[in-house]
C-alpha cells in the first residue's frame, strides 16, 4: 500500500516537473512579453534572452576605418615574426577563434588561455577572459605588441607600414589626413572588430514572431534555459552574458593550469579564479570551450553543470570557493539534450570572410617569388 502511495507520489511528482514539450511549446509561441516568467537568484540582476539590439554609433567606427581595420587584422607585418595576424588566431571559419585549447602565437610556444571568439566583443565593456582591457581601442594594440602573441615593437610595425604606399593611402581615406600612428591603427582595428557581431539565429527569429524556426524540443531547452536550469543567472540579456565575472570551479588552484583569473587584474582575494561569463551565442562553433580550452566535449559541459560543478574531492586548502550560484540542476538524459540542441539553435554555421588583397604584398611576391613568408600561421595552401 504504502509502497503504491509512494510511486502515484513519485509519478505525480514527475508529471508536475517536467511539462510535456508540446504544452510548452504553446505557452512560448507568442511574443516573448507573454513568455514564463524567467527564473534567477534573489539578489541577481538580469535581463531576458533577445535579439541583439543595434551597437551604439562612436564617432571614431566609419566604413572607412572598418576597412583599414580587415586590412591590418589580417596582415602579418603587425607581428614581430612577420607569420601571425589576428586572423591567425580569430579565425571567421573557426567560430572566430582558433580550434586549439590555447592559442599558439610567436614562436608557435602554447599560450596560457583559449583564444576568444571575437562575435560580439563591441557588446562589451572588459575585454579578455579575466577582462583586463576597458573595451576595443583599449585592447586593439595589446595583441600585437604581447609577447606571447604577435611579439612586435610598434614602431617597428608602423615603420613597415608607412612603407607601403597603398597603406597611405587607406590611413588617409580612413582619418582624412595623412599620418601611420599607432592610435590610428588601434581605431581602425577596433572599427573592423566591432563588426563582428553573431548574425541572426533561429532563436532570433523565434522571438521576433517567426514561431516554426524552433522546434518543441528546442522550445523545452529554452525554457530550461530561463528557469530550472538556472543559466540565467549568468548567460542573460540578449548577449546571453551579464559581463560579470563569476567562480565556476575552474581556477585549478594549486595544480597544473591554475588559473586565478580575474584575481590577476584587481588584487583582489574575493576574484580568485572569477572569469568573465563568456557570450552563449554561436557556442557550438567557437569550442574548445572554457579560458582553458580543456572541454571539448558539449555534453559533457551540461553534464557538468548538471552535477553542480563538482570539485570538491579535488579541491586543495585556500581553494576559491565556488559561486554560490551554481548548485546540482536534476535534469534527467531527455533534458539535458533539450538544452544542448536550444543552445545550436542560438548560433549559425560559421560563414566564410573573403581574405582582402595586402598592399604591397603583390609587389613583393613577384619580387621575391611568392609570398610564403608572410601568410598567417596555420594558413593551408590549396595547390
Ligand atoms: C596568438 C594568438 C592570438 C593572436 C595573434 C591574437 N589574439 Fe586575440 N586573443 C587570443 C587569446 C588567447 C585571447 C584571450 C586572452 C585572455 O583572455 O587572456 C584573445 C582575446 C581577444 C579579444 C577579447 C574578446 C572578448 O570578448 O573579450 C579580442 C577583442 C581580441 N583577442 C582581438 C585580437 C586582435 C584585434 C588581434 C590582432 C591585433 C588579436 N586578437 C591577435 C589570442 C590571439
Ligand atoms: C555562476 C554563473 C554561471 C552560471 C549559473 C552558468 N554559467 Fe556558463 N559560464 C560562466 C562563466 C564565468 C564561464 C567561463 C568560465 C571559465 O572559462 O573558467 C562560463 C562558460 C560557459 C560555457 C563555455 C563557453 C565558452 O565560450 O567557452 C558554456 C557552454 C556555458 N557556460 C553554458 C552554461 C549553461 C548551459 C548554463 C546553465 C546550465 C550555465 N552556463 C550556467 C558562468 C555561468
């Protein structure tokens, strides 16, 4: 008897959890205003999952700048080595990163973190994993003279420039007067990666009315999304990241690949192994995952989180302690891969970037026989 009570319980307990997928799917095909309400912490600021709004306009981003800005990101004569462009390592192909753990710069020695994707950095006010650049013009000129990324000396790299006259030219079509500084550069860069913004997904069009473009499935992991699986908390707001930097268990404190992230930057004992909540959108292209690079299996992500990110056992003394935001989820198989295909349906296939002609590359190569030299690193050569 007892034992009855206790499975009709069970069942009815079930029932209540998890809603049939298809009277979701109803509650959610409408306009977004109508949706459930989302889910978050007491005390966690947070903004619904949208389309991304416009960037504001700065006065320094005009299409001229941007397309200085292509020029330069990918030209290897901004390196030390004369191989590496930012291209080298925000790759369009690749998610705008690389595809490897850490990135490889000068010298090919192995970087300490995954190289970013690029898709959406302008929506942000610190830049980097533990966000040590305030925003573009900040950064632009960081990578270029990092020794472990381009190793340059920027006065190397505008020497080399200004003796390119096609260069000239593009500075002063770009700034309306003539003039190679490294502020320049830093501008046009800066313009070129602001355009660098995720395109529209079906999760987009979605909540813009277009209610086929998700299916039931995709709807039940959206909501899981919003609500008992408490993504929201971090990933919000139509970047899917509050900007914030937070500890999930993955500073690796006192072992191989400690990383304490944004500690590095403020000092701070309360930062240790905080980093910033990365952009969800394209996700599924931009892997391997993490500031370390290490996941590269998606599930096992989930998974992860699933279990409340569990470092217990492994944790030394004086560890940072984990955020107290992520907690154990109970999702079962079926809603765990909910979530896994809602998160491919907030991305799109990586689209191809037509490489632009260098200046004064085609001078040069008929010069010396080919251009060899000077292709980004990782570049493979069809025949
Ligand atoms: C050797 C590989 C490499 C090269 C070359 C490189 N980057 Fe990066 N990039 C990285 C890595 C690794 C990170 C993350 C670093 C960190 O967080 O400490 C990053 C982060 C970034 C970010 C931060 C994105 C965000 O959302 O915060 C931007 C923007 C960026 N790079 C732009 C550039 C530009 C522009 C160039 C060329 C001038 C460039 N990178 C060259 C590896 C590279
Ligand atoms: C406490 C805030 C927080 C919560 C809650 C949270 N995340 Fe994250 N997420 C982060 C931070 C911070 C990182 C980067 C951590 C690092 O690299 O050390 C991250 C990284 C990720 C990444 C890797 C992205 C990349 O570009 O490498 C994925 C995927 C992800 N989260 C998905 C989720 C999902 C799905 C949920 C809900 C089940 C979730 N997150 C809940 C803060 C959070």
């Amino acid at each position: 008897m007892a034992l009855i009570l206790l499975l009709v319980c069970a069942l009815m307990l079930n029932g209540a959890r998890a809603e049939e997928p298809a009277d979701l799917a109803e509650k959610y095909r409408r306009p977004p205003s109508e949706w459930p309400a989302f889910v978050v912490d007491d005390g966690v600021q947070a903004e619904d999952i949208a389309p991304l709004p416009a960037l504001p306009p700065v006065a320094w981003h005009t299409p001229e700048s941007e397309e200085l800005g292509k020029l330069l990101f990918f030209d290897p004569r901004l390196s030390g080595s004369g191989q590496l462009a930012c291209i080298s390592c925000h790759d369009p192909q690749l998610g705008w990163g690389d595809g490897r753990r850490v990135a490889a710069g000068h010298d090919r020695r192995a970087g300490r973190r995954n190289a970013m994707t690029l898709l959406n950095a302008a929506y942000f006010d610190r830049l980097f994993w533990d966000g040590r650049a305030d925003g573009l013009l900040d950064l632009a000129l960081q990578p270029i003279q990092s020794p472990a990324e381009m190793n340059a000396d920027l006065e190397q790299v505008i020497a080399r420039i200004r003796g390119t006259q096609r260069y000239l030219q593009a500075f002063e079509e770009a700034f309306g007067s003539p003039g190679v500084t490294g502020e320049r550069i830093a501008r046009a860069i800066a313009s070129f990666v602001r355009s660098i913004v995720s395109s529209t997904s079906r999760f987009d069009r979605f909540a813009q009315g277009d209610y086929r473009r998700l299916t039931n499935q995709e709807i039940q992991g959206l909501h899981l999304f919003r609500t008992r699986a408490r993504c929201m908390n971090c990933h919000n707001g139509p970047r899917f990241s509050d900007g914030q930097f937070h500890h999930t268990g993955l500073s690796y404190y006192g072992r191989r690949f400690e990383d304490l992230g944004r500690y590095d930057v403020t000092g701070n004992p309360e930062d240790r192994g905080k980093f910033r909540t990365p952009t969800l959108r394209d996700v599924r292209h931009t892997g391997p995952w993490m500031h370390n690079g290490l996941f590269d299996d998606f599930t096992g992500i989930l998974r992860m989180y699933n279990r409340g990110i569990p470092v217990g056992a492994r944790a030394r003394p004086g560890a940072p302690k984990l955020s107290l935001l992520i907690r154990p989820l109970d999702l079962d198989d079926h809603e765990i891969e909910a979530l896994e295909a809602f998160l491919g349906a907030i991305g799109r296939r990586p689209a191809f970037v037509e490489p632009p002609a260098l200046p004064g590359l085609a001078e040069s190569a008929s010069d010396s026989g080919g251009t060899t030299e000077l292709l980004p690193a990782g570049t493979i050569r069809t025949p």
